[in-house]
C-alpha cells in the first residue's frame, strides 16, 4: 500500500522540494529556498535529508513505491485474458496514482524529465518507472491476449512505445492549464486500446 504524505517536518520538506524542482529544475532550488517554504529552519532539513540529492532520492523512491501499488496483478490480468472481453481486461491494466498523491507525484515526474539528456539518474528513473514499468505488465498480456486469438496480430513494442510516451506526456500537461484528470486519462487510454483489434469472435461480445 502506498505511503500518504502527511504533515511531519519530513513531508513537508518532500511537498515543497516536489514543487519547487518541478517548477525550477532541481539545479536551480537550494535547500534554503525550500527550509523557507517549508517554514522551517535551513539548517533543520540535515537532521531529515543529508543533501538536497537525498532530498530527490527520497521523491523518487516515493514515486516507486507508489507505481507499484497502483499496478494491478499481472496474474491477475493474464487469467482475466483468457475469459473476459479484451479491451475491459487492457483498460485494468492502467495504472492510478492514489487521489491524494497525484499533484505531487506529478511534479516529481516532471522534475524527472527535466533531467533527461542531463542526469543519468533521472533518466533510469523514468525508464524504470514509466517505459519499464509499462512493458512489464502490458508487453505479457498482450502477447497472451494474441496466443489465445482473442486479438489480432499487432507489432507490440511499437504499440507500448506509442502508449508509453502518451502516458508519459499526460505529466507535462498536467503542470499547465492543460491538466489531464483520471477520467479523461481513462477514456485516452480507451481509445488507444481501441487500435488493439479483437478477432472477430470477440467483436460480437465487445460491440
């Protein structure tokens, strides 16, 4: 189950660090700006993180640890691939941040791909927790969903690259006016599903 951020001194430092980094870089906050945000003492944020880089360490494995609680079983959904129409079982396999989790964890995302071409750590970062994370639960099921004839042939690693870069965009356009809620997720990922064709036995089932 994944960790609710509270109120300690501790989540408070990690509540304004995920802001701030998202919204400057991480480069350009010093861990006086975020003390002071934090309303506490500068010099109070080494008895929580010893450097600002454990102070991203620590969002990053929140992020983690939450992308793993919010997958659903993969031997779960590879037995659902076998009796329940195609399209219901790949829209369970969606990942969902928890509702009081997700502003931040987006802007830890964010604070990600602002390192791209920059900090080899934020790059395994996303490609463990976005491309990664996708390709093992997606990559098997789909190719289960092909071996029982329930869908069509498809070019599979194409397909999860398509999504994967979909899903990760949703993070950027959700840090502007352009924010992309949970439902209008659900109903994007439906449509890019929709490009997985049942056979036709399934059709008649879905449709």
């Amino acid at each position: 189950m994944a960790k609710q951020i509270g109120n300690t001194t501790r989540d408070k430092i990690l509540k304004v660090a995920a802001y701030q980094f998202a919204q400057r870089g991480y480069d350009k906050v010093t861990t006086r700006e975020i003390a002071k945000d934090a309303e506490i003492n500068p010099a109070s944020i080494y008895h929580h993180f010893p450097s600002k880089e454990d102070i991203l360490d620590s969002l990053y494995a929140l992020y983690s640890l939450e992308r793993k609680s919010g997958y659903p079983d993969l031997n779960e959904l590879m037995q659902l691939a076998e009796t329940d129409p195609p399209h219901d079982v790949l829209l369970k396999s969606i990942f969902s941040y928890s509702d009081k989790n997700v502003e931040m964890l987006d802007q830890i995302l964010i604070t990600a791909a602002r390192g791209l071409g920059i900090d080899p750590k934020s790059e395994r970062f996303i490609r463990e927790n976005i491309f990664e994370s996708v390709e093992n639960v997606l990559k098997p099921l789909l190719e289960r969903l092909i071996e029982l004839g329930r869908v069509k042939p498809l070019d599979v690693d194409l397909f999860i690259k398509v999504l994967n870069f979909y899903c990760f965009s949703v993070a950027a356009f959700n840090k502007s006016t352009f924010r992309i809620g949970f439902a209008e997720f659900q109903k994007e990922m439906a449509l890019l599903f929709s490009l997985v064709e049942p056979c036709h036995s399934e059709r008649s089932e879905e449709y």
